[in-house]
C-alpha cells in the first residue's frame, strides 16, 4: 500500500433511523475508492445500509484541553436534555 495516499475515516449506518458511526481510517487515492473500500472492509458481513467517508484532513476536533469551555456553558440549559419527556411506547432510536 502507497502510504502517501490519503487517510480517510470511515462511518456506517448500520440500519434506517441510526446515526453513523465512526467505524475506523483507510487509505484510498480518491472518495470513490474510499467508498469502495470501505464497503470491502467495513461492510463485509452487511452490517451497513450507508457509508460516508471524509478525507480525515478535512475532520477538525476540539482539543478535551478545552471541554470546561466548550461543554460548561451548555449545563444550565436543561432545556437541552429531554429527560423529562415522556415518550410513546412506538417512538424508537432515541
């Protein structure tokens, strides 16, 4: 494998209504092979319905050096955590 090839990161859905999730990195020379790759890789036993892949240059992240300023201010918003709903017994992934 050509390491001066791109790294991407790899997410699935794994069925209608979830969320992706992050499933791991490859390296690809361009989103199609990406793609296909991550099918070969992550989706061999058809865990997926959907596959996204980002070019990991174009991922940024938050440093956890930084949570106390990012997540604090979010903690007097109760009105951000609905666990005080309560939910149909029909309504599921959430």
């Amino acid at each position: 494998m050509n390491t001066n090839w791109p790294l991407w990161e790899v997410f699935i859905r794994s069925k209608q209504g979830l969320s992706h999730k992050h499933v791991g990195s490859l390296h690809a020379t361009d989103e199609k092979m990406a793609i296909e790759n991550a099918r070969d890789v992550y989706t061999r036993r058809n865990e997926g319905i959907s596959i996204w892949v980002v070019e990991s240059k174009h991922v940024v992240a938050s440093n956890p050096e930084d949570s106390e300023s990012l997540y604090d201010p979010a903690n007097d918003k109760v009105y951000r955590h609905p666990t005080f709903y309560d939910l149909p017994d029909g309504v599921k992934h959430i």
